[in-house]
C-alpha cells in the first residue's frame, strides 16, 4: 500500500528535489514567518494560539450560512459525544471566542491579536488553493475609529514590504453600516430582477439569500451584467460614508497607494463598513493574497460585549508563490558553524566528544557520520555551507592536535586539541 498526502494537503520539508517545489521547502517558510511575526509585535500586536477544531456553530454564527465556506467548503466531523465540530476555515471567530471566554477584555479597552497556523476549506484544489492552508492574520478589537482601519491597512502594507514583495494592489470599498446595506440591498434586487434569468446558477440562489455576494460573481455572463449595477457607495449613511471618506483620506496621507473597487463585498457574512483585499499579478486565478475587513457587531453576536473590531489575514502559501515569481530574497541557510571531520576510525571518539562539548556551548556544529577521506569530507562541509573545518586524523592525534579550516579563506591552523574549544568559541563571537 502506498500512502499519500491527502488531496489539497501538502509536506513541507527540509529539502525539495524539484526546483517548482521550493515553496515547499522548510526554509522560505521560517524566513517569512519570522517576518511576519516581528513585524506584528513591532505595530503591537500579541499572538495567540487556538484549537484547530471549534463547535461548528461558532461558525456558523459568524461566517453566516450562506457563505461559500459554510455551505459548502467545512470539514464536519461529531466527536465520540456526539459533539459537532468543525476543522477551522478561518481564524477571526476563534479569536473572537478565545477573547471573549478568556476575559481579554477585562485586560484593558484596546486588544490587538496575530495568529498564524493551518487551516480547512474543502474546496477544488488548485494553484493557490489548498485544503489545509496557512494564514497569518491580525484582529484588533475595541476601536471603530477611522485610524484603526488605516493602522490596519499600513500593516498588511508593510508585512508585504518587509518581505520584499512589489507590485501588489490594495482595493478598499465600504460595505456600511447595516441601513446602508438595507438600502443598497433594495436598489440592487431592483437592478438584478430583469436579469435575474440570465444570472448564474449561484447567483440565483445568493439572490434571494445573499444578494450582495453577487457582486463577487467570477461568471463572465454576471459580469457583464454587473457592468451596469449601482454603487454600494451611493447608498452609504452619513455615518458610514464619513468613516469611508476619512479612511481613504488617511491613506492618502501616509502614501499608501489604493484603488477603491465598489463591487468588493467579500466571502464572510460578518463584515461591515470598511473591507479590503491585497491582490498579486503574480499569483493567477486565485490572486488574493490578504483580505480583511471591519465585523463591528461580530463579538456581541458571539455572546461578548459590544465591541467594534477590524482585522486581515494573508495565505503564507500564496505569499511564497509571489515572492518565488518575484524573486525575491529568503535569507541564508541555517548552516553550522563547525564541521568536524574525523579521517580514522580511532578519531570518532575524539571527535564525537568535540562536538558535544560545542554544542553544549551553543555554537552550531556537525561532523563526519563515520570516517571519511579528507576530499568528500570537505566536499561534505561545502554541501552544509560549514564556516569552519576541524581535521583529527591520525597524525593529529598522535600530536594531540586538530588542524582548523577557514572555509572561505581556505587557510588552516593547528590548534591544540585542549584548545580547540576556546579557539572556536572566539571564532564565533568575533563573527557574531
Ligand atoms: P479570507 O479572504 O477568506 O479571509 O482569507 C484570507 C486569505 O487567506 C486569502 O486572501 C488567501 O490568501 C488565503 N486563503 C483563503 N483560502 C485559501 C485556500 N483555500 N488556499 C490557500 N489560501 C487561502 C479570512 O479568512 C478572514 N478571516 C480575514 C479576516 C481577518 N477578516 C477579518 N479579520
């Protein structure tokens, strides 16, 4: 029997054979993460850390049933109680039930939050679109103030800047407050009715569930209709078209570039007043590398206080696609800093026990597995990118010495093996 990962899931591994498969490797991976955690913690935010399975209802409350992911793309499973529980499509509802059963709110007015792990959509896979995918996102929880949504935006900016990643659109649009929607609901069905025959199938049906989803339609005869549709925009309250206005106006002011696209609605039922989506020209079909969007109303929903929220999250799988299309830079390997050859068989020892007192003083090293000839072993340090070569062969031994391999000068000291240590260790610090 031969075992395989399941459809839509993928490894990532320390090596990858085939080049196309470099996303798959482990270390583009730590060096975005790593990114993309400090960045977070320098704009303040806090990470937490959620089950990746939730009561389905938790979903189904906040997504809201006629959404794409909960009509059609969770992973449902009961547990040995009968429980009904979901494999989490997403992270904003477990960090709004995280925050309110924890009492963060009791910790001070404002909270901002990060999380990064995988997550479950059942959905046709493709490129860029997987079944277990990796988000990282953000939530801030307690300011409905325009700033916060600006504050929100110039972090998804700048994660993509720190990165190295170029070209991206950002699109805004205001989906107002829920009179706004009434009102733009009303005027759209109005439009939508003499064409309702020739909408699509999923159209139909979002008509009389979920009308403005509509305006997210990929179906070319729907865009064609769309063509002509209203403008959420003119149906904003004066509240609601306010805060839009001095969004973009804050935007402006900071120099992040945006195009504002009407006919953004977004995926998930809770979002309201200002959404946004990051795409890439790199990325195809499925060129949404960052979304988010303001769920004022979300945590009083979930059974917390009345608290307005705003928050974002990017697939890490479509972040390394951009930045492999853009060749953009993932840091160096982790390589060792001493690669410690043994030439004999009567040198493991010796050797073995350098390592480990190396290691024991945090200095990154590996050796030989057994004996090797001084060409492969060499060659075997360039392969680990090695700083520093340690030679004990026989003639060192008998003079209780080691012979120390500059690997990018190619120069060699003896040192005495007592010394070795030390002499390493100021090697490590002087380049540190
Ligand atoms: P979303 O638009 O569903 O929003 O997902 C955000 C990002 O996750 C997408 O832009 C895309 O990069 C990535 N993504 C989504 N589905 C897949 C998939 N099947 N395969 C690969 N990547 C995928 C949310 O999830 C919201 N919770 C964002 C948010 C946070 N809104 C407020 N706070």
């Amino acid at each position: 029997m031969k075992y395989s990962a399941p459809k839509g899931t993928f490894d990532i591994v320390s090596k990858t054979l085939k080049p196309e498969n470099f996303w798959k490797n482990i270390k583009p991976w730590k060096f975005i993460e790593n990114i993309l955690k400090k960045t977070a913690e320098d704009y303040g935010f806090k990470e937490i850390r959620t089950p990746i399975f939730e009561q389905m209802e938790l979903f189904i409350r906040s997504v809201g049933d006629s959404s794409d992911i909960i009509s059609k793309e969770m992973y449902l499973f009961e547990d040995k109680a009968q429980r009904s529980l979901a494999l989490r499509p997403e992270g904003t509802a477990p960090a709004i039930r995280a925050f309110i059963e924890n009492h963060l709110q009791q910790q001070g007015n404002y909270h901002k939050l990060y999380y990064l792990g995988p997550y479950f959509r059942y959905d046709r896979p493709q490129a860029g679109r997987y079944r277990q995918f990796h988000q990282f996102g953000v939530e801030a929880i307690g300011r409905g103030d325009p700033l916060q949504d600006v504050e929100i935006i110039d972090f998804c900016n700048q994660i993509y800047k720190n990165l190295g990643i170029k070209n991206l659109e950002i699109l805004i649009n205001s989906v107002g407050d829920s009179l706004s929607r009434e009102r733009f609901t009303k005027a759209f069905l109005t439009f939508l009715k003499p064409h309702f025959e020739h909408l699509s199938h999923d159209s139909k049906e979002r008509f009389y569930k979920n009308p403005l989803r509509i305006l997210d339609s990929k179906d070319p005869k729907d865009q064609e209709i769309l063509k002509e549709c209203p403008s959420i925009l003119d149906f904003l309250s004066d509240n609601s078209k306010n805060h839009f206005n001095e969004v973009c106006r804050q935007l402006t002011k900071i120099n992040i570039p945006y195009q504002i696209k009407t006919s953004l609605v977004r995926g998930l039922d809770y979002y309201n007043e200002t959404v946004f989506e990051i795409t890439s020209n790199v990325l195809g079909a499925q060129n949404s590398i960052g979304a988010g969007g303001r769920y004022n109303g979300l945590i009083k929903t979930l059974g917390g206080p009345d608290l307005p929220s705003i928050g974002f999250a990017t697939g890490m799988e479509r972040i390394l696609q951009t930045m492999i299309g853009q060749n953009c830079y993932f840091g160096e390997d982790n390589a060792p800093f001493v690669y410690i050859i043994a030439l004999d068989n009567e040198c493991m020892d010796v050797a073995f026990n350098l390592l480990c007192r190396l290691r024991h003083s945090n200095i990154a090293s590996e050796m030989t597995p057994k004996a090797r000839k001084m060409q492969k072993a060499l060659q075997e340090a360039d392969d680990y990118k090695a700083k520093y070569v340690v030679i004990i062969g026989e003639n060192e031994l008998t003079q209780s010495l080691a012979q120390i391999k500059d690997m990018t000068t190619r120069k060699a000291t003896n040192v005495s093996l007592d010394s070795v240590l030390a002499y390493i260790q100021k090697l490590s610090t002087s380049s540190s």
